[in-house]
C-alpha cells in the first residue's frame, strides 16, 4: 500500500482534464472477451482496477497492452476455465466476467468477487438474470458455477425488482449473444450502461434503449471489432475535482466533461451558492462565497449518485448551515466519517443513520486513512483544505479509482507526494 502526504492549506488554481470512467472501463474490459477480433479502446484511465483486470485477463490467454491512455486486448484465442481468486477478490467489477463468460462459452466458474467494504452488494438480481436465460447455478463456499452448454442461452424477459447498474450490465452481456430476443425492465440508465450498449453495438450487437428503463436485446452469434471505442469521461471524477474546487479554489476549471452527466451534483453545488460557469465540455468553478447548508439524498441516475457523497462532504463542512447526506443505495458507505473527525470536522452520524456535516471553521492536519476509493477521495479534499500535514495510508485505494492522482494536484498547485512501500 502507498502513503499520500499532504501540505494543506493552500489555494488552488488552473485546469485539470478529467480522465476515461472507472465505472466503464471496469465494465468494458470484460465486454471485450465477447468479441471474436481483437479490441482497442482510447481515454483509458490509469487506475489500479484496469491492471487487476489485464491480469485476469492474462489468465485467460487474453494479452493486452496499455500505453498512453490506449487499452489493446485480443480475445482471439480465449481460454474457459476457472479465475484466479485473488485477482478476482481484488475488485467488484470482476464479477462482470460472470456474464460476458456467460455469452461466450455458456459456462463459468468464478469465486466471489470483492472490492469496497461498503456494505453488502448482493449478486441475487444478477443471478435470477442468469437463470431467465437458462443457465443453472451452483454454489460452492466461495465459488460459483453459472452453466448453460446443455442447451445455451435463451431470450427471455426479465424484471429486476430493484434497479442495479451491476445486474443491468450482467444481464445485458450474457444476452447480447443468446438466441432471440431478450427485454430486460426497470433497468439502471447510468451512463455507463449506455457506453457499454455503443461499444457493444459497434461490434455488431443488436442492442435498443439504454438510458431509458427498458432495454431490448436481439441476439447475435458473432462480434467484431472495427473501430477504436472512446470511453465516456468520468463522471465521478469530476464531481470529486468540482468539490476540490469549490472547497479550496481560486479559480479552477475541468476540462472534458459531459455536463449532463453531472446535473444532479451541478444542481447540488448551485443549491450551496457555488459560482460555476458551464460550458460545453468544462466547468469553471470561480473561488468560492457564502455557501449554503444542503439536503443530499443519493438515488440511481439520474439522481445524486452514492459515490458523489463522500467526495463532496469536506466542501459541506464550508457551508454557513448545517448540511444532511442519505445514501439510499450503501447506508453503510460511512467510512469516511471517523477520518474526517480525526481532522476536526463536525460531522456525525444521526439515529436516523444520515450523516449530519456542521459548519467548521478549520481542519487540522492529521494521520488518516482511506478504507475505500470514494472515502479516500474526500480525505484528500479534507487534507488539502487542513492547515498542516495529513497523511493518507492505504492510498492503493484511491488508485484503485483516480487516474494520475498526485500529478493532478500537483498541476493546481497543491503540495502533495505518494510515497510508495518500497520508498
């Protein structure tokens, strides 16, 4: 693990470049394998999450190469067979392998993946997908056997009793290549979901509505790849530098943004008095004023989004009046909390389990922790508004989610250096 040692107290100012969407690429990588060519997307970020997952791959007899923001992967040569457990346990997102292994070769073996500690993310919507489709599914402790080779994947309809981006996205590759038709509703519309449903029909799927509640599947038997497929910006980063930048900036924009993809935090920082300037594909945040107390409560897209609510709470700590978060999608995602009192924030949790952020005047530096990526993202806020030296452990977690993390601070002129284990 890596250690991130912050001088705070300064202003920042400039422009920073927002990099490829974690929460796509994450997605993507696996996506790939359903094709019969291989594949190259651009605007990748440099995250540790992309790695664990070139890893797997390579466990696959899937080479890749990553330079320069370029992902090549070629699944020509594919192998099924059981993946490497600790990569898997490594991150969530390796669970998408389920369904793309799923399209493939109609049989998968996987253990449970892992990732953020942030309260329980249960697998049962994707497995109900699974088994729509017509695959049978078995358990073994840690393991799980997901088989269709009796008779393959079979159009069908399904209904996902709760909104989830994770089975939505599972769902959706195991049928891009079953036969038939396949209409999944109450769908989760994150943008994501739509980057993953363009990549996948530019590699000839035959997929409609994604972005709307119901998504229409014609299966396919074969994909190709004829283009490079640009990953959508992130949106989550972005919202984590608009909140750097209102909490401690002189003037900062942030470049290659897709505005509409971050109403519902815009709205929020609008709410709080926040001066922005929004243009096409950047926002201006101009230094800040009076801020305003807000009410946040996290919702699927196009709602405030749960891994907006940790990287804007230091910013709610400059407001004049009390503020509240609800995350209505992790409860538990509160590990950011103890860490932040550690620093002198007035920030407690209610009996109602919201998170209340009073007005407090100034932060002290402190040794904190990142227990998550989100959470480590507001430590890094909190530290860079704090008057003296924080330092950050377990910072391999905010890697996990931020492209060039350091370098970036350092380009508005923030004092901050990673320290690795070896160092």
């Amino acid at each position: 693990m890596s250690t991130m040692k912050i001088q705070g107290g300064r202003r920042l100012h400039g422009d920073v470049t927002i990099g490829g969407a974690k929460n796509s690429i994450v997605a993507l990588i696996p996506a790939a394998i359903l094709s019969d060519t291989p594949v190259k997307f651009d605007m990748v970020p440099d995250i540790l999450d992309v790695h664990n997952l070139m890893l797997i791959l390579k466990a696959m007899n899937v080479p890749s190469a990553f330079a320069d923001g370029v992902l090549k992967l070629d699944p020509t040569k594919i192998k099924s067979g059981r993946l490497p457990s600790r990569a898997i346990k490594k991150l969530r997102a390796s669970y998408y392998f389920m369904g793309a292994l799923l399209g493939r070769f109609h049989r998968v073996e996987i253990n449970f993946p892992g990732g953020d500690n942030i309260g329980p993310r249960p697998i049962d919507q994707h497995i109900r997908a699974f088994t729509a489709l017509g695959a049978t599914v078995r358990e073994h402790g840690d393991q799980i056997v997901i088989d269709a080779t009796d008779h393959g994947l079979l159009g069908t309809e399904i209904e996902f009793e709760k909104i989830s981006v994770g089975a939505t996205i599972n769902a959706i590759l195991a049928a891009t290549r079953a036969t038939g038709t396949t209409i999944i509703r109450n769908v989760a519309r994150e943008p994501e979901i739509v980057d993953i449903v363009s990549f996948l029909n530019e590699l000839g799927a035959r997929i409609s509505g994604a972005g709307t509640n119901e998504i229409r599947i014609e299966g396919v038997a074969q994909l190709a790849a004829h283009q490079t497929h640009m990953v959508i910006p992130d949106r989550i980063e972005a919202g984590t530098y608009l909140a750097l930048a209102a909490a401690i900036g002189d003037g900062v924009q942030i470049n290659n943004v897709i505005p509409q993809h971050l109403q519902a935090f815009t709205d929020k920082l609008n709410e709080m008095n926040v001066a922005l300037e929004i243009g096409s594909d950047s926002i201006m945040v101009h230094p800040h004023r009076q801020l305003h107390g807000v009410h946040i409560k996290t919702a699927p897209f196009p709602n405030f989004a749960t891994d907006w609510q940790q990287p804007i709470t230091p910013l709610l700590l400059r407001a004049q009046e009390p503020s509240l978060i609800e995350d209505t999608i992790y409860p538990q995602r509160k590990k950011h909390v103890s860490e932040l009192q550690k620093m002198g924030a007035q920030i407690s949790i209610t009996p109602e389990n919201q998170i209340k952020i009073n007005p407090t005047a100034a932060l002290h530096g402190a040794t904190v922790s990142a227990g998550e990526i989100r959470a480590g993202a507001s430590l890094v806020i909190a530290g860079l508004m704090a008057d003296g030296e924080t330092t950050i452990t377990n910072t391999d977690n905010i890697l996990r989610g931020y492209d060039n993390l350091a370098q970036k601070l350092t380009n508005l002129h923030a004092r901050v250096q990673m320290i690795n284990d070896l160092d």
